[in-house]
C-alpha cells in the first residue's frame, strides 16, 4: 500500500490557522486603489440618467464609471457558461441589484460612502418576479448541460405506465432560491503593466478567467495572467468568471492603477449567481410487488433575463439512471424572470432533483407499505439504465447495508408518530444519493530537481478541499518518493491548464494528470539512469528499473534520484504530461452512490425540527487522503441539512429584491444544528472510472439529505411536506 | 459608509450635553455599526461611552440594578442575575453569539432596530427610516413580522430577547437627559407603538440617555425562565418567545409575570395571561387556559398566521417548565 488514501494533516493547515494563506484580496500591489460597485433599486426597465454631482465631488474619489463611461468590451468567442451582463455595457436594468456603476477611490472608506452618494433616476417597467405567475413563459434550455445533453428524454411509455400503476405518486416538490455564502467573498485585484493584465481573484477556475478576461478586453490568453492560490469557499459561486472580475480590471485600466474589489455580503446575493428555485412535477407508479413502473419527472428552474447567459438546474437526470423502471420521461425548463442569472451550487440538479425524486420514492414505498429501503433494493439499478452501460462501479448495496446497520434501521417501527423520545416525535428518514463521475482534460509539469525537491505545478485550484495535499500524494505515490519531498503548485494560469473546480471533477482530472505527469516524468529518468556511465545500466530495459523511497534502483545499484538529476549535468529532469477520460471509462456509466439515514426529532407542540442523528455510507471509488474525504463527507451533509431546514432567499414579489441579503438573515446550519455525523467510506477499490479509480466526492454526500429529513419528518409527524426548507409552520397543526 | 468624528467623553453629563448638540451614542457597536455600513444610519458625530465606567451589575434577593454598558455576557453569567432572576441570564444566552455578547451591552441591547430586512436595506421604501415612503414589508415577505401592535405603517419587530425579560419582571429604566436632568420609565412604557410615527421609537428626548435597568424585587423571579422558538438552534432572532415568572405559595398562583417576544412591534407584555393565572392553582388546564388568551386582538400578515397558535404554544410551555 502507498500513501495514496492516508488520512495525512493537509499540507497549508498551518498556514491556514495561522493566516499565512494569503487569498486574493490579501495581495499587497503597490499603489493600488478601491473601488466599490453600486447597483440598481428597481428589476426592470433602464437607468433615465444619473447623478453623480455629489460623489464625484467626494474627497478620494478618482472615477466613477457608468455605462456612459465603461469601456466597451468584445463579445466575441466565449463559452457557454459566459455571464454576458451586466458588464455596465447599456442602460438596461434586468434584476434588482444589478451592478450599475463602479466607483474607484483612494481608499475603500472613501469608495463606500461615494457610492451612498450616488443618485439614479430610472425608467421602471413591470418586473417578472413571481415564478408561479411567469410558468406560461418556461422554454426549453438552448445549451442544457452545455449542449451536452438533451433537456427531455424518453424511454418506454411513462404515460400508459402510469395508468397502469397499483399504486401512485402525483406531486409537486418546490425547492428554494438559495445562495452560496462562502466565507470568502468574491475578491479581485487588477493591475495592467501596458497591454498586459494580471489578476489576482478568489475563482473556481483561473484557466477560463484567463479566457474570459482575454476575449472581454481583446487580448492574447498570454497577456493575461491569473492568480488564486487560495479560495475560501465556492460551492460554485465561483465557477464562472462573473461580472465583477471584469469590472475590476476595466476600472484598472480606466483609472491607471491597480484596483481592488471584494463584495459586501449583501452584494454576493447579486453579483455571483444563486441556485435557482425549481417547482418539480413527478407522476410515479409502482405495481403492487414494489416494482417500479413509471417515472415521470417534469422540472421548472427559475432563470433570468435570457440576455444575462443561461443556466438550468438538471433536476431530472438522476431519475433516468437511479432505479430500474422500463418507463421513464423526464423534461426540464426554465422560467424566465427578473432576477440575477442563476449558477451551480453544490450538487446543482442531483441535490435538488433528488429531494423530489427521493420523495417521491418514500411515498410510493409508503403507499406499497414496504419499508423504504427495501422498496429501493426491490428497484436497484443492476446496470444503468438509461445509457445501457456497466456501472464503472456500484458499491450501493453495501451503502444501504452498512449504513442502516450502523444506523439501526431494522429497528424503525413503520408507523408515523410512533416513535418517541420522551415528549419529542422521533422520525427515520432514508434518502438514495448520487453523483456522476465528472473528468475534464488536465496538465501537470513535473520537475525533479538535483536539490532534492520534486514540484509539481498545474493551473488547477483549491476551494479548501484538499488539492495541495492529495495531488502530492498521488504524486508520492506514483514516483515513490517520500511525502515530504513534494510540493504541489497551483493557482497560477502560467502553469499547465486544468479544468474549472466544478462537478466534483479535479480529483479524477488532475489527479490522473497527476499520474500521467508522474509517470512521464519517471520514464525519463529511466533514461537517464541509462545514459549514467556509472550505473552500467545502458542495455537494460525500463522494466529492469523501479522507484523506492526516492532512489532508482536497478540491478547491483540504487541512486538517488536528485543525485542522478546531478550527474545528468542539469539543475532539474522537466516534464508535462495530461489526461482526460480514457476510451475505456466510456464503455461505463460512471457514478457515484450514496445512502443516507436520518433522524430527526420534532417537537409536537412547538414544530421545532432538529436533525439529532446522521450515518451516511458512500461510495465515491478510491479515496485519495481518507481525513480530506471525511471532511467533505461531513461538510457536505451539513450543506444539506441548511438546505432541509433552514436556507432560502426571499425575494420580495414587487420589487424583486432580495430581502435577506445577509448572514443574519440568511440561515446557515451553526454547530448546534448539526448532530454527530457518521460517514462511512465504503471500500470501493476499481479502476474503471478512471486509471486512479477517483469518483469525486465534494458534492455527493449532499445529495439525499434533504430527501432523508423530509422522510424523517414524515416519519416523526404524519405530515408530507414537499417543498424545502421544512419549517416550524409545516408541521406545526 | 460615511465618515463620522468620535468622541469618548469621561462623564454622562459630558455625554449628554455632546449628544444634545446633535450626538449619537454608541455602546457595543454590535448593531450600530452594522446601520452605519449599511446606510441606515449616517451619523456625523458618534458618542463613545466606553469611558463611563457603567458596567455596575447589582442581582440579590432586593431587586437587580445593571448600568447600561454592562456587557451581556457579564450580566448573563452573574451569580446574582442566575439565582434570582434567571429568565434574564437565559434570555441573554439566547441571544446573539458569544462574540456578539462581549460586546453587547444593556442598555444597547435595549435600543437595538428592527431585523426586518426592508427596514434594513435602503434599497426598499421603509416609513421607519424614511418617514412616509411606505412600507413594503406588510404586504411583502413579512414572515418575522409583528403580529400585534402594528399599524397600516409599520410591522417591523422588536428584537431584543433581553427586553422581553424585562417587560415580563416590570423593569425601570433610569434616564439622563440635558442639565442633569433625571427620571424614570417603566420599560413596558418605553418603547412606542409605531403608529403613524415608526421612525420615533421609544419615549427618549433628545440626548436621553438610559443609566441604568432597574427590576425591584419579586418573589417571582428565582422561578422564571425564557423560551425562544426559532428555526436556527442558536444565533438567531426569535420567530416567537416567552418570558414568565411564577410565585406559587401552598398551590395557588400569587405572582405571575408573562410577556412575550417576535410577536409585537414592542416587547409584549401579556397581563391578559397574568390575569388568568393569578389565585389560580398551576394546574395544566389553568395553564393551558391562560396560554389561550395570549395575543387578542393579533392582526397577522400574510405569512405570519401561525405565530399566534405558536404564541399560545410557546407561553404555555414557557409557563409549564417554570411552574415544574
């Protein structure tokens, strides 16, 4: 065994807890400047004129930069994901909120209260700011999954099956909007020497900022250089590369100094997308053996202006692959209104989809009065059925079963309200997970130096989860050298390009670049060990080598590796390497499981619902660092559980405001929400998904949570509720 | 943010005579310092008083006396407080955040604003912070909102657990206003309905300041105890909470104090409760009766009906753990 999996300390935990870690907004750049943005009170219509008399006249203030003023900027290229607006480009006003102005001053007391001064007259026309109202305008996304995936699907007959059906679940589940709230707000320092821009920015992804930023300002990818080696939390708010980044640099250039911009609080409510509200309509059938006969699946997600980009959150695609059902049709859509463009969030369609989804299940197996789990194994998946495919790998039977062992499921009584601790109704709740197993192309250069140092350097990032840590463990691993003699480099766009950190993608992506690098990098040192005039090796094949503990040793021989590296007459041995998906892992359906128990007690006269046990068994392939992946593990249900209970935005219906725009507000889980978390790696050594066998686990644990509360809560009261957050009123009677 | 001057005077009477010329004062700074970022408020001349040494806690079987800049983690730790008023330690502990309790005072505590949100953002209309622009709050996302004392004007909430407590034990405050002048207030007094006038809050003059809480003695108050209904088990403001104290003497009722918190425009004293508690034995009907008629006359929004139902619920178990 290698080191690959060890629960190792993450290498930047000092720096961390002891404020070394500088993140973007912590860059010292000489002669830098503050700006702040303002945004508009009203969500639609157009700014008439503004009035800047008083703020200009502020002490400090160096520009303010309106659309009268803001550079125009090139709208060629861009992906699919591109935030088009509001980029200060025209007058018009599509969500309240909106960024209207950015002023720049000395300093960012003087920028803040310029910008109180800054006065707007507008032109107002009736906003789209209730989705129930607005549903008659949904249409069918243009770029679902971007453009990888059709947004409706069809296998069998789910309308004749449903006819059929012994027994039936026709329901509507709402989930809420609900936004990001890293610690970190979104940060951005900009700073042109000539044509050239550098940025340092709190991002999911510095390869497509660069992007971004080049085709915005026109410029060469090369000209633009992009620096992040912390984030402080993104959850996906951070994914896209959104209108604030841009506007720093355009007021950098504006005003000939580098600028600094980090969000307020309030202003991470507008400027970096939300998870959308979707209202979801799911028609199930069972016969009466508990076999599963139709699914439909019917999702709205609420959308913005279709001007400022598109995104649709993919409730459904979890329901073509969750369960064996010969009858399955699922369709997406989304519903136009006034507000901000809507982004991923932790587990965007799989968390969200699946508190439908597995609602619904818990229903049909309350209806079969089967126990929930049992009506889940009476439906297990063999194969996936929706792309006639192999699993990569399964392991969720023995989710299901070491989970509710350790859970104590066997001892749930059916019953609702039959269960007590004490006064407190006690509910168990069960919920299915699961998550695809994303991998994008990524690069990695290593560098085996003759001063006993190995580095490794690829423009990938990370979001606090672990990549600094658990790429040099593959790293170790796959050198055979010690842990401490490896150094991982990331978050610089100078270094080799890696995907977005979205989609649970980077451990698979960049691990297996990890690997592929490795191993590159090992061959040439073969090489050169052959070439040595010492070792006599020159005749021997590289099957005749291997790596230990640093040292290539062959036949009669071992030397160290920075040794050899000094013989050779260089100061390092420098190799690139990449990989994506390999054509073997496409012959699989590639995915990750999960299985979670829940209890919860409700109090019956007060409706105070708390969550005071949790197992949750997971099958995300091989774990690279087991204390990184249990931390994930836990994080991500207790993302879950706010998302149950407690987190929603409430946007006010005349003015499409967002009326809690701040922490206060805006309920996140503290401690004393969360319960004692059980979370179970279950082994899962393959090799199928990808060449490290990594599934990807920073958004599966979330996904079945609050499907899990919302059965528990059933459970403990007697009452289905099908909207999330469950709150005090819904189970208050 | 707009850019104040700060003064730190040594003496109320310096305090007062700087806040009469146009002064604001600022304690802990744990609410006002968030109005100011906010543009709430934009003071231009800030009153520090810090200095005052105010932070006297006085708790016996005589009655409490707490200077207005105790801090509410020191109050709330108290032997004296503990012992015989214990529904104002609780109602501390549940407020805020530890962080937010070593900075919070008394009398800050006391005058603290409204969470609701439109209030707090001046992006929306708000009759409370801008007299006559209206209030999109009632007929907006008003879950938190006041079920009773509001007006056509304004429903915004009180938010002070500690207020709530004080209502409930009938709490004087000792006021100091211009020219060494001195009076008192009973609290139940001191905050004003919002009516047509949301933007005056309480019954202070200008330059007012409170010098201290005083609560005389009660038999009541080694029994009484403080429940806060929330959604989030900690670091939240109350959707509904209840103040009580009882005296039980050879199975009879003799004292009964009872408010409540979340549900009013001001902390809500609730004597129609009292009432139907005094002489009576604390038998659970009586309790469960008396729990019934708090909130007459509530007038709730939109999505706020079941605060009153959680009100009686809330009271009734408030009253049942302390009479237990």
């Amino acid at each position: 065994m290698g080191i690959i999996g060890e629960p190792l300390d993450r290498v930047d935990g000092r720096l961390k807890v002891t404020g070394g870690a500088r993140y973007a907004g912590e860059f010292r750049v000489p002669g830098m400047v503050h700006a702040t943005l303002v945004q508009s009170t009203i969500a639609a219509g157009a700014i008439a004129e503004f009035d800047l008399n008083a703020a200009r006249a502020m002490q400090g203030v160096l520009e303010i930069i309106t659309p009268d003023n803001a550079l125009k900027l090139s709208t060629k290229g861009g992906g699919p994901q591109t935030v088009k607006a509001p980029l200060l480009q025209d007058r018009a006003i599509h969500y309240n909120g909106q960024h209207i102005a950015i002023v720049v001053a000395d300093t960012l007391d003087q920028a803040l209260a310029a910008a109180a001064r800054v006065r707007v007259r507008y032109h107002a026309t009736e906003p789209a700011t209730e989705m129930d109202a607005v549903l008659d305008r949904a249409y069918p996304p243009k770029q679902f999954r971007n453009g990888a995936r059709p947004p409706d699907s069809h296998r069998g007959d789910a309308a004749a099956a449903f006819v059929q059906g012994a027994v039936k679940v026709d329901a509507t589940y709402i989930t809420p909007m609900e936004h990001h709230n890293p610690m970190e707000p979104h940060a951005t320092i900009a700073r042109w020497d000539g044509e050239r821009l550098i940025v340092w920015t709190s991002t999911q992804g510095i390869s497509p900022a660069q992007t971004t930023l080049a085709t915005l300002f026109g410029l060469d990818k090369k000209q633009v250089h992009v620096v992040c080696p912390f984030v402080g939390g993104g959850f996906g708010c951070k994914g896209s590369t959104w209108p604030p980044v841009t506007l720093t640099a355009m007021a950098a250039k504006i005003v000939q100094r580098p600028v600094k911009l980090v969000l307020t609080r309030a202003q991470m409510f507008t400027s970096n997308g939300y998870r959308p509200r979707t209202i979801q309509k799911l028609k199930f059938a069972a016969d009466a053996n508990g076999r599963l006969t139709s699914m439909r699946h019917d999702g709205f997600s609420q959308m913005s202006q279709p001007v400022l980009g598109e995104f649709s959150e993919p409730v459904a695609l979890s329901t073509e692959m969750l369960y064996a059902c010969d009858n399955v049709s699922i369709s997406h859509r989304i519903v136009p209104m006034n507000t901000g463009l809507p982004t991923y969030m932790r587990a965007p369609g799989e968390a969200s989809g699946n508190f439908a989804l597995e609602s619904a299940i818990d229903e049909l197996a309350v209806a079969l009065k089967l126990d929930p789990l049992e009506f889940r194994l009476r439906n297990y998946a063999e194969q996936d059925p929706h792309e006639n495919k192999p699993f990569a790998s399964k392991v969720l039977r023995a989710c299901y079963q070491q989970g509710s062992a350790m859970f104590g499921w066997a001892r749930r009584q059916p019953e609702p309200r039959s269960m007590r601790n004490r006064s407190m109704l006690v509910g168990w709740g069960m919920a299915t997970g699961t998550y695809p197993t994303n991998q994008q192309p990524a690069h990695v250069r290593v560098r085996i130096g003759s001063d006993h140092t190995i580095i490794l350097q690829s423009g990938t990032q990370d979001l606090g989860t672990g990549t600094y840590t658990v790429m040099a463990q593959v790293a170790a691993e796959t050198l055979s050298v010690p842990f401490a003699s490896v150094r991982f480099e990331l978050g610089d766009s100078r270094f080799p390009p890696a995907p977005v950190s979205g989609g649970s993608c980077t451990a698979a992506s960049v691990g297996s670049a990890v690997r592929a690098a490795c191993e590159a990098a090992r061959d040439r040192v073969f090489d050169l060990a052959r070439r040595d005039a010492q070792l006599g090796w020159h005749n021997l094949p590289s099957s005749a080598l291997r790596m230990e503990n640093g040292d290539v040793v062959g036949p009669n021989a071992r030397i160290a590796l920075a040794e050899l590296v000094r013989r050779s007459g260089e100061d390092a041995v420098e190799t690139t390497a990449g990989a994506a998906l390999d054509d073997a892992a496409k012959h699989f359906s590639r995915h990750a499981f999960g299985a979670q128990f829940a209890e919860v007690q409700v109090d019956p006269d007060l409706g105070t619902i708390r969550v005071t046990r949790w197992v949750g068994a997971f099958d995300g392939g091989r774990v690279l660092n087991a204390k990184t992946a249990h931390s994930q593990l836990i994080g991500g249900i207790t993302f879950g559980i706010g998302m149950a209970l407690l987190e929603e935005t409430h946007l006010d219906r005349r003015s499409g405001r967002i009326v809690n725009a701040n922490v206060a507000e805006y309920l996140l889980p503290v401690n004393a929400d969360i319960p004692d978390i059980r979370a179970i790696l279950v082994p899962n050594d393959e090799r199928n998904s990808n060449p490290l066998g990594v599934k990807g686990i920073g958004e599966l644990p979330m996904v079945g949570v609050a499907a899990a509360i919302a059965n528990a809560v059933y459970h403990a009261t007697g009452k289905r509720v099908r909207k999330v957050p469950i709150r005090i009123e819904d189970v208050l009677t | 943010m707009q850019s104040f001057q700060l003064q730190r005077p040594h003496t109320i009477d310096a305090a007062v005579a700087a806040a009469s010329r146009g002064g604001t004062y600022i304690a802990g700074g744990s609410d006002l310092m968030q109005l100011i970022k906010d543009n709430v408020e934009a003071p231009d001349n800030l009153i520090d008083l810090e200095q005052l040494k105010l932070t006297g806690i006085r708790a016996d079987a005589n009655g409490l006396r707490l200077e207005a800049m105790a801090r509410m983690s020191d109050v709330a730790a108290h032997p004296g407080v503990r012992q015989h008023f214990p529904v104002i330690s609780e109602a501390l502990l549940a407020s805020a955040s530890p962080q937010v309790r070593n900075m919070g005072t008394i009398g800050g505590n006391l005058l603290q604003r409204t969470r609701c949100g439109y209030f707090r953002d001046t992006g929306f209309d708000c009759n409370k912070r801008v007299p006559g622009s209206g209030c999109p709050a009632i007929g907006g996302e008003n879950r938190m909102l006041a079920i009773l004392g509001g007006s056509s004007h304004c429903i915004a909430t009180n938010a002070s657990d500690l207020a709530v407590a004080l209502v409930a034990l009938d709490a004087t405050l000792e006021l100091r206003g211009a020219n060494r002048a001195q009076r008192t207030v009973k609290l139940r007094d001191f905050h004003r309905l919002p009516g047509t006038t949301p933007n005056i809050e309480t019954v202070l003059a200008p330059g007012e300041m409170i010098e201290a809480v005083v609560v005389p003695a009660t038999p009541a108050g080694p029994r009484s105890h403080y429940l806060k209904v929330r959604d989030r088990t900690s670091f939240e403001f109350a959707l509904v909470s209840a103040a009580v104290a009882l005296q039980v003497n050879n199975g009879t009722i003799e004292d009964v104090r009872v408010a409540a918190g979340g549900v009013g425009t001001k902390p809500w004293h609730l004597p129609e409760v009292e009432a139907a508690l005094r002489n009576k034995a604390p038998t659970q009907q009586h309790l469960r009766e008396a729990a019934e008629q708090a909130g007459q006359g509530a007038q709730p929004a939109s999505q706020n009906a079941f605060k009153l139902i959680l009100l009686r619920r809330t009271v009734l178990r408030a009253l049942q753990t302390a009479a237990a």
